[in-house]
C-alpha cells in the first residue's frame, strides 16, 4: 500500500497544471486585501501574465464540453491564474498559464 501510495503522488502534484510565481502570488494577495486600490492594475497584469488568452480558453472548453462558453471570468485563485467558466451544463476551471482543465462540474 505504501508503494502505491509514494507511486500516485507525483501525479496528484503535476495534475493542476502551471502555476504562477510567488512574487506574482505575493502581489495579488495583496492586492485583494486592499478594497480602495484600483482593480486595472491587477487586471492588466493578470492579462500579461495569462500565456492562454480568452478566444484559446473558450475553444478549450467547446473542446471539452461540445458547449459554447457562456461566461468566462479571468481571475486568481491560491496560486494558479485561472479561468472560471460556464456552459449550459457545466462549470469549469482552466489554468490561464498552460491550459489545464482544473475542474469540471455539471451544474
């Protein structure tokens, strides 16, 4: 059982995709915790940073889901920059830096 268990491990760690740097992690966590700065900033670099761009991450999930993408959201969740998005029957989460599906749920 243990060899099993040291065996899956590297592939729950690489499952998730790409993540972002920690002086980038740094600076959107700080961000969010000061509600009178101005969101263009951290929009703007969150665009820069982003190697998959939104038009890329709606033909992931049309992909994916044979859905078009209803809403698409770029934001920052932990360390990973993310894209939230939505179909008819799905919620879905990919990594804006490599293109990973994080997560699929059905509505």
């Amino acid at each position: 059982m243990k060899i099993f268990i040291l065996w899956i491990i590297p592939f729950v760690i690489f499952a998730s995709g790409q993540s972002m740097s920690v002086s980038d992690t740094l600076y959107f966590e700080r961000a969010d915790k000061q509600p009178l700065k101005l969101k263009y900033p951290q929009k703007a670099r969150m665009n820069q940073l982003s190697k998959i761009d939104e038009e890329k991450a709606k033909s992931i999930i049309k992909e994916l889901t044979q859905q078009e993408t209803q809403s698409i959201k770029l934001t920052t969740s932990g360390k990973y920059l993310i894209y939230n998005a939505s179909t008819r029957n799905y919620n879905l989460v990919i990594n804006a830096l490599d293109g990973t599906l994080i997560q699929k749920e059905s509505k």
